[in-house]
C-alpha cells in the first residue's frame, strides 16, 4: 500500500480545512443555510425561530429576496400584519416579478381595508398572470370587501375553474355564499374544500365551525376531533372545541380539556398557555393570573408568557410587580411596542396621564396601526379630561380593529354620555357586523333606539340579542328598559325579574326592577326587593348601593341609608359611589367632620378617584375652610386636569380667600368652556370679571346664569341676584340693583349674605 508523506498529508489536509473555513465564511453560502434553517422551523410551525433565521440571512445580504419574502410568510403565521406589509414591500422593491408576493400584498391590503392600493396589485396581476386561480382569488376578495358580492362569486368560480384542486377556492366560495345567505351552498363548498385536501386544518376547522353556528353541535365536535387527528402538533383545533364547549354552556368541560392540552403541549407556548388564555377571556383574573405565575416560573425565557402575566398583573391592580418585569422588557428593547402599552395602562392606573400619553404615543410611532395602544391611548386623554381626543382614538383603536370590544364599548359609552344617539346606532350596528354572534352590539343599538322612542326597532333588536344568548341577562335588561320607556311597567317589571333569574348577582337587573317601582312612586316595594336580592346574594356590595342609595333619596331614611351604604363599602373598599353617597348621607345629617373622615379613609384605598377630593372641597367650603377646601380641589385637579367642575369650585374659592385673580379667571374659563349650559360655570366667570373691574363682561355673565337656570329649571340662586345687585351698583344702575338686592332676601333671608344685601339696601334708599 502507497503511503503519503507526512508532510503531503499535512497539505491535503490544510488544503480541505482553508476550502471549508471558505465555505463557512462565504455569504452566499451562510445566507443560504440560514434560508433553509428557517424554512425548516417554519415548515415545523416554529414561527419566532423561523423569522430569527431569515432575518439572520437578511443581516448578510440585505437584498436577499427570498429571505425577505419567507420572513413575511412568517409573520403573517404570527399575526404581525404591519411588519408582514414591510417585508412584502421589501421584497416586491428587489424583485418586482414576484407574482405570490403580489398576491399576498394584494390580500393583507384588502383585510386592512386599503382598497384602492390593493386595486393596483390586483390590476397587475390580472395582466401579467391572467390563468393564475390565486390572482382571481384575490380579486374576489377585493370584490367582496367593495360588497359587489355577485362580481366576487363570478371571480372565485373562475379561480376554481383554473384551479379545481386548490381546496382554498372552495373554502372562499363558501365564505361568500354565507354572506348571500346560500347555507346549503355553503356546506357543499366547506366539504368539497376537505375532501380536496383532507389534512387542511383550516378546511376541516371551518367546516366544523359553520355546524357549529347552525348549532349542529354533535356533527361540529366530530369535525374539531378529526381536525385534531390531522393536526396533532397544532393547537389551533383544540382552541375551536373550547369554544364549541363555551358556546353549549360547558364550561368545566372545557376546562378539563385544556388542562389536558396544556399536558400535551410542553413546549408549545400557544399549547401550555390556552389554560390561562382561556381563564383570562372568562373574566376569571384570579384564576388566571396564578396560572401565568405559574407558566412564568417554569418558562421564565417564553416572552409572551412574561408579557400576558405583565398584563394579568395589572388588571389585578399589582403594580409594582407588572412594573417590575415591564422595566425587564422595556431594558431589553426600549421600543418594544407591548412593553410601551403596558409602561401606558401602568401609569394611567398610577393617575399619570401625560406620563402615560408619551409612552403610548410612542408605541403608535413605532406601531402606527396598533388598536390596542390607540385604546389605551384614549384612556389617557380621558383621564386628562380631554374626551374629544379619547374619543378621537377610540374610533381609530376601532377602524383598525373592529372587534376590540373594549374600543366599542368605550366608544358607546363617550356617545351615550353625549346623548349622541345617531352615533351610538352607527358603533353597535359596527360591533354587530364583526360579532354577529354577541348579544353586545344588539343590547347597544337598542338602547339607542329606545332613548329616540323607535321601539320597533328596539324591540327588534332585544330579541335577536335574547335569542343569540338566551342565558346572558344583558337582553333581559334592556327589554326591561324598553317596557319601561313605553311606561308598561308589568312588562318591564317581569323582565328585569327574568334577568336576575338568569345571573341573581346583576346590579343592571336590579337597578333597572328598583326604579321600576320608584317612578310609580312604589318605594316600599323597591327597598322590599333590594332586600330580597340581597337574601340571595348578601355579599353583592352593589345590592347594598342601591338599597342605600332609595334609603336616602326616596324614602329619607338618614340612619338606614347609612347603614346600608357603609355595608357595600365594607364588602368592596373600591365601590366609590357607594363611599361617596356614605360621605353625603353623613353631610346630610350634620355630621360634616364624620364625612370629611369617610372621604380621607376613601383615599386611602382608592387614592385615584378625584371626586373623593371634589365632595372634600365642597364640604370645606361649607365650613368656610378656604385653605382645605383649595388643596382638596388641586389635588383633583392633579389626577383629572381641566375638569370644568372642579375648575369653577377651585376658581370660586380662589376668589373667596383672596387668592391670585388672574389663576381665577383661567380657572373659571375652563370650566366655562367645559360647562357651557351651566349657571353656575356663567356666575363663577362673572364674578372673576367682577373682582378684575369689568363689570359690563359681569353683568352680561350674571343675567345669562339667570337665563340658564330658568332654561335648566333650576332653583332661582340668590348668590346670582347678590352678585349682580353689586355690579349694577358699580355701574351707578342703582334700581336694578335694589331689584336683585331685594330678590335674594326673599329667595333666603337667611342667605349667607344677608347682613351685607340689608346695608347695601339702606345706603341704597339713602
């Protein structure tokens, strides 16, 4: 045998090393394992290792198309359509001829509502790839978004023509013959779709939930089951038959499942977090969150788990402990867009609002189309008192995300508050479009028709929400108020009785029976069913509220109302209006010190609820306690900037201790801009006016807060009549001051000044 000298040996193999190392470090060779890596994770349903991978290839060549065209394949499977969009942009810049990336740009436009943008890929594409069936899909799609409906079904019968064995076709053809109301149709395209392609989850999963909305529960779990069989490794199917189970009542089942699942999935995050997701979305916080304790401890490098506990953390009101791991993301990636959101939700809760509008604004700089930050944005400026803008971004939070229910609701309620009941109409009309399957939109939209007499409609409205769930006593409720503002009182009567036998623990149900009797003037019987609720559930702090609150305002029952009041606030320390009704009843009987001492212990557990601080100012003001009543009224003004309220008291106290005149006149602007029909934001104004020498700009103030309050049919006010008596007087008018002198003396003799009315009347007949 043929040896090799050592030294040739040693050179073949320096040879071999230098040629490997040169293969190591050539890009185009490491970009393309990092392409094939990630393609692998990918194909795994590892989605964050499989962008890692990909953008590994992209940090070598920044214009490697197909990495950049796989990186947005990857985060559309993670949902991150704004990042997806960037890549799909990206990579149409490098190469134009992608048609796929054409297609899929076309369709993340067409969902994000960009029509006439999506237009232009759909122009091309028809084209340059005329046979193509994607391309006609996706026309479809764009069809559909424009509701020329019959033109979309034309174009994705033409997509299946081309392409009969693309089970996807079908699936869209069935999505839109649902919309034209064509079930039948629809059925037979959903199991022409599995039977193209059996090991389609998505198919096998949409099949499954149309059986399930035509409440064919048995044929809908079966399909789930075989979606679970074709797909073992995804989670995805599991999650459908928890909401099968939810939506036949089943709860514990559904929970029994998902422990199994969470044991199944080890080192899935989707699959070991459903458990906790699932407590979350039943509103069961505690439960919840010790199970995201737990999650965090066993994977404490899973981001998303850290994330949602963060969360979790907050709505429990923890907020050192959310802060603390918060500062841990944001330390990693100062951008990072939930890290922000909840850096935001942490301050609002702290009573930071402008802290909380920069970290949110910044989160939206960064993400500019995330609902969510738009809707905890809109919580700030709420805060701050500025609602035009709250509701300026709950709208967005809403056009961006229709479904994100808690923009709704803020929304509504903003357009409640205003009486806007044509807006009110147009948001639930909305949610009832993306959630046809929720009683919410339907309950909103008739309240909204109840409040504009269109009881009809509301009516309507009432029984779909009542028929979508039977159990859930929003229906029940609102069909109480509906009965009631057509003044059938024995209907509403009966119906809020239905809704309390539904959920016993409604506050809404009860309220709703309680005022029944009371606009018949039936107080007894309201007080008789406050008790019998109470019977049934004697530790709903809310039930004591109620009972407290017709105690006290029907029935004047001081000690009783007392009573009752200061036993909700027992039951719940955070039931702010019961602690504040506690405060006035205690006012009410003289005992102004007891109230005074009822608001300071409020604070201490409710230390952000500013009318705690309100009712504080006014009851200091009612000793005269100027000093106090002027901390008390800056220090809500510190956790609600601008309220008009609290600016008119502050600015009225301002003047009565001597205080700078000019912060006054800023004050009562406020307060006037804010309350503009308000008699007593027109006086307060006046009288700044008054104190600075302008008493025309007074006296027109003074005689329009009278003409506000005979509009509002309020009590005549004599602090009114005093103060224009004094500005008439200045401007030598002295029988129009004597009329308004001698109007508050007979409004009150006893009027606080009084003393000062009888003198200026004497110098006056002088």
């Amino acid at each position: 045998m043929k040896r090799f000298p050592l030294a040739r040996l040693a050179l073949v193999l320096g040879v071999v090393t230098v040629f490997f190392l040169g293969c190591s470090r050539d890009p185009n060779v490491r970009k393309q394992k990092y392409l094939e890596s990630g393609q692998r994770y990918y194909d795994n349903g590892k989605y964050l290792e499989a962008a890692i991978q990909f953008s590994n290839a992209i940090q070598i060549d920044s214009r490697f198309a197909p990495a950049h065209y796989q990186l947005a394949q990857t985060l559309l499977k993670l949902q991150q359509w704004t990042p997806a969009y960037q890549e799909l942009s990206r990579t149409l810049e490098i190469d134009p001829e992608n048609y796929q990336a054409h297609i899929d740009i076309a369709n993340l436009l067409i969902a994000g509502r960009n029509l006439k943008q999506a237009q232009e890929h759909t122009d091309l594409l028809l084209q340059k790839q005329p046979h193509n069936p994607q391309v006609h899909g996706a026309v479809a799609n764009l069809l559909a978004a424009q509701d020329n409906l019959p033109g979309a079904l034309e174009e994705m019968q033409k997509a299946i023509t081309l392409g009969p064995d693309r089970w996807e076709s079908y699936l869209n053809l069935a999505l839109l013959q649902l919309r034209l109301n064509q079930p039948d149709a629809a059925e037979a395209n959903l199991r022409k779709a599995v039977e193209v392609n059996p090991k389609s989850t998505q198919a096998q999963l949409a099949l499954g939930r149309f059986y399930e909305s035509r409440r064919r529960f048995p044929e809908a779990e079966q399909q789930f089951r075989r979606a679970i069989d074709v797909a073992p490794k995804d989670p995805q199917p599991r999650s459908a038959m928890v909401r099968l189970f939810m939506e036949q009542g089943k709860k514990p089942e559904a929970e029994e499942f998902l422990k199994t699942v969470k044991k199944d999935f080890p080192d899935d995050s989707v699959g070991y977090r459903m458990l906790g997701d699932f407590y979350f979305a039943s509103g069961d916080l505690d439960k919840a969150t010790a199970e995201y304790s737990s999650l965090y401890r066993e994977h404490p490098k899973d981001v998303q788990v850290k994330k949602n506990y963060i969360q979790l953390l907050i709505l429990k009101d923890r907020i050192p402990e959310a802060q603390a791991l918060d500062d841990e993301i944001l330390k990693a990636n100062t951008n990072d867009v939930e890290g922000l959101i909840y850096r935001g939700q942490i301050l609002i809760r702290k009573g930071q609002g402008n802290d909380a509008t920069q970290a949110l604004e910044n989160a939206i700089k960064n993400d500019p189309d995330n609902a969510v930050a738009h809707y905890h944005l809109g919580l700030a400026f709420n805060l701050l008192g500025n609602l035009e803008r709250a509701e300026g971004e709950w709208r967005e939070a809403v056009r961006l995300k229709p479904d994100l229910t808690d923009a709704q609701r803020a929304l509504a309620a903003a357009e409640l508050r205003r009486g806007d009941m044509d807006a009110l109409e147009q948001t639930a009309t909305q949610l009832i479009n993306v959630l046809p399957a929720s009683p919410d939109g339907y309950v909103m939209r008739a309240v909204s028709n109840t409040d504009r007499k269109r009881f009809s409609q509301a009516e309507d409205d009432v029984r779909k929400a009542m028929d979508i769930a039977p159990q859930n006593p929003a229906g029940y409720i609102q069909l109480g108020n509906l009965r009631q503002a057509q003044k059938k009182y024995g209907d509403a009567e009966k119906a809020y009785l239905d809704a309390l036998d539904h959920d016993p623990n409604s506050t809404d149900a009860l309220r709703g029976l309680m005022n029944t009797y009371l606009v018949q003037k039936q107080t007894d019987q309201a007080i008789a069913a406050a008790n019998a609720q109470i019977a049934k559930s004697p530790n709903n702090s809310g039930f004591y509220d109620l009972l407290g609150t017709a105690l006290f305002d029907n029935k004047k029952d001081m000690n009783a109302a007392e009573a009752a009041l200061r036993k909700a606030a027992d039951l719940d320390k955070n039931n702010s209006d019961a602690l504040l009704k506690l405060g006035e009843v205690q006012a009410a009987k003289g005992s102004t010190d007891q109230a005074l001492a009822t608001y300071q212990q409020s604070l201490k557990d409710n230390p952000r609820e500013p009318s705690f601080y309100i009712l504080m100012g006014e009851l200091y003001e009612s000793k005269q306690d100027w000093p106090y009543a002027q901390n008390a009224y800056q220090k809500a003004l510190e956790l609600r900037p601008g309220d008009p309220l609290t600016s008119n008291n502050l600015a009225y106290v301002l003047l009565q201790s001597g205080g700078n005149v000019d912060v006054a006149l800023s004050l009562a602007q406020t307060a006037r801009r804010g309350m503009p029909d308000s008699p007593n934001a027109a006086d307060t104004l006046g009288w700044v006016y008054y104190q600075k020498g302008a008493y025309r700009s007074a006296i027109d103030l003074f005689q329009e807060a009278l003409q506000l309050a005979e509009k509002n049919k309020a009590k005549d006010d004599p602090a009114v009549h005093y103060h224009l008596g004094l500005a008439y007087e200045k401007t030598n008018q002295p029988a129009l001051a004597r009329q308004h002198f001698e109007r508050v003396l007979k409004i009150n003799p006893n009027y606080a000044h009084a003393a000062d009315v009888k003198t200026q009347l004497a110098q006056l007949k002088s």
